[in-house]
C-alpha cells in the first residue's frame, strides 16, 4: 500500500507536512475505502507502540500519524451518519 510506505518515509526522517497527512489518508480511502484507513490505523498503532518501546526518536511524528488517522475516520464517520 503506498500509503504505508509515505508515513513509512515520513518517520524515518523525522518531519511530513501536513497537507501530505491529509491527501495521504484521502488516497487511500480512494484505494480500498475506509477499511485501508482502519488497516493504516492498525499499523499505525501497532508501530507506535513498537517504537516507543525502543525509545525511537521520531516516536512523537508516529503518534501525530495514528491521531490523524483516528481523527479522519471518526470525521467520515460523522458524515456518513449525517447523510
């Protein structure tokens, strides 16, 4: 999934920008619909985890992924509920 290797890419060096964030997240709900955003926030909670267990230094830019990615799905969520 690319978008796993954008984040990926975005933690071993330390920064994203926060447009990437959001069209990130958009294209895979392009992809595979809200499931790969459910997988990608799996992923994500599993490898902060993993990293901050190892005391990763770019544990923190993990962290922001997993809340962005929360906060993506309950904000869908909430749409859908409104239609």
């Amino acid at each position: 999934m690319r978008a796993l290797d954008i984040i990926a890419e975005s933690i071993r060096v330390g920064f994203v920008h926060p447009t990437t964030v959001k069209n990130t997240l958009i294209e895979a709900e392009n992809e595979g619909g809200l499931s790969a955003v459910r997988r990608i926030e799996r992923q994500l909670s599993l490898g902060t985890n993993a990293l901050r267990e190892r005391q990763h230094p770019h544990t923190a830019l993990a962290q922001t992924w997993l809340s962005a990615s929360r906060a993506y799905l309950i904000t869908q969520a909430e749409r859908k509920h409104a239609v």
